[in-house]
C-alpha cells in the first residue's frame, strides 16, 4: 500500500481526538501525583503505538470487519489488533487521569468487547486469507 492510501480523512479525524486526549491527561489543571504519572506513563507510547498502527492499515481500516489486505508488517508484525490494544491503554490513561478508581470499570467491561470483535474480524480474514492468515496468526499475539 502506497504512503498516499495511508492517510485517510478518518485518521486525521481519528489522529486528532487520540492526541485530543493526550493533550487533556497533560494539561488538566491539578497536581501530578502517582495516577497522572501513571497516565501519562501509560498515555505516551500508546498514543505513538495507536497512531502508527492506524496508519499502516490505512484504507484497509474499517468500522465492521472486513478483508480489504491482510497487514502484516510493522507494529503489525507482533500484535494482529494493535488498535484495540493500545486505545484500550489510552482509555485507561484516561480514567486514570480523573483519578476515579471506579471509572476503570469501563474499560474492564471494554475488553470482552474488543475480544468479540477480534474474534469476528479472525473469522473474516480466515475465510478471506486462508493459511496466510493461519499462519500469521501462530506468529503474533492478540
């Protein structure tokens, strides 16, 4: 996939409300104690992690899932759903920065979510891909 495909109006839009929410963990008027170090700690390479899986799947990229390309190089290359993982850290650098222990409770419940819809996307590009996909599924994690 040429670097042109890559950037797509969605990941600009998408780019901007990750880095919206770093900013906001950064910024937010109080003291920096142990929750907002460990927010940003945890923020920091997640975002750079988010944004850079996100822009190697470019137009491959969607909603509901489905089998335009199979990536599998760069971040891509350890983790099959780079994206789910790291904006679920993002999440939780979120909540930790409100410094409400109970708000970790949505991303707790988030990550059946993710789990499902990771699963469905397998079915998609199995059928799609076939031992390609097989295969790299025995070399990655997630």
């Amino acid at each position: 996939m040429e670097k042109s495909e890559r950037l797509t109006p969605f990941l600009i839009l998408q780019s901007f409300i990750i880095l919206g929410l770093l900013a906001f963990i950064f910024f937010l008027p109080g003291k920096w104690n142990a929750y907002r170090w460990a927010a940003a700690i945890i923020a920091l390479p997640s975002t750079f992690c988010f944004l850079m899986a996100r822009y190697e799947l470019g137009r491959s990229f969607s909603i509901t899932a489905q089998a335009r390309e199979l990536v599998t190089t760069g971040i891509y290359s350890k983790i099959r759903n780079p994206i789910y993982v790291f904006a679920e850290l993002i999440v939780i650098s979120f909540f930790l920065v409100l410094q409400r222990p109970v708000l970790l409770l949505i991303p707790v419940a988030m990550i059946p979510i993710q789990i499902i819809r990771a699963h469905k996307e397998a079915k998609v590009l199995e059928a799609k891909f076939g031992d390609a996909y097989r295969n790299y599924r025995r070399r990655t994690w997630f």
